[in-house]
C-alpha cells in the first residue's frame, strides 16, 4: 500500500487541507498511472461525505465516523491503482 507522506490517520477529524500539487506529484512518485486509458473502468462513490459529519464537534457528527473515514482512506491507498474515477 502506498500512503502519501500528508496522511497521518492520528489527524483524522481534524481539519488541514492538502496542496493538489503535492499529492499529484507523490502519485508520480509512487508511479501511479493515468486512469484515462484503464481497459477496466472502477468507480469510487462516496455518499455526502460532509464535514460536518466526521468532526466531532461539528453540526451532524455521526459516532464512528472517524474510524469509518480512516478505514475509507486506507481502503483507497490500498486500491489506489485500481480505481478509475472519483466522484
């Protein structure tokens, strides 16, 4: 599994924002292709995923969410080469 240097599951429910830059370059890095031209077509779709929800101060937290969002973002690293498109 290739996990970019910016995640840090312990920051989990905290609010940071990551440079696109950054992560574009670590996928180069990790030598993650393009998906355009994958001959098999996978399809991640998260369900409104607010922020309002994994915080636990936030205005809908929803018990758990934290570790759902951790298990949901080690999912994707660990699958990363698989999928296609993001939604």
């Amino acid at each position: 599994m290739t996990v970019p240097s910016f995640y840090d599951p312990k920051r989990i429910g905290q609010l940071y924002k990551t440079d696109p830059n950054t992560a574009i370059a670590e996928g180069l890095a990790a030598g993650l292709s393009s998906a355009a031209n994958d001959p098999r077509r996978v399809l991640l779709l998260l369900v409104d995923p607010q922020i309002d929800f994994i915080h636990s101060d936030g205005a809908l937290s929803v018990p758990g969410a934290i570790e759902d969002t951790q298990r949901t973002l080690e999912w994707i690293y660990q699958h990363t080469d698989h999928i296609t498109v993001g939604k």
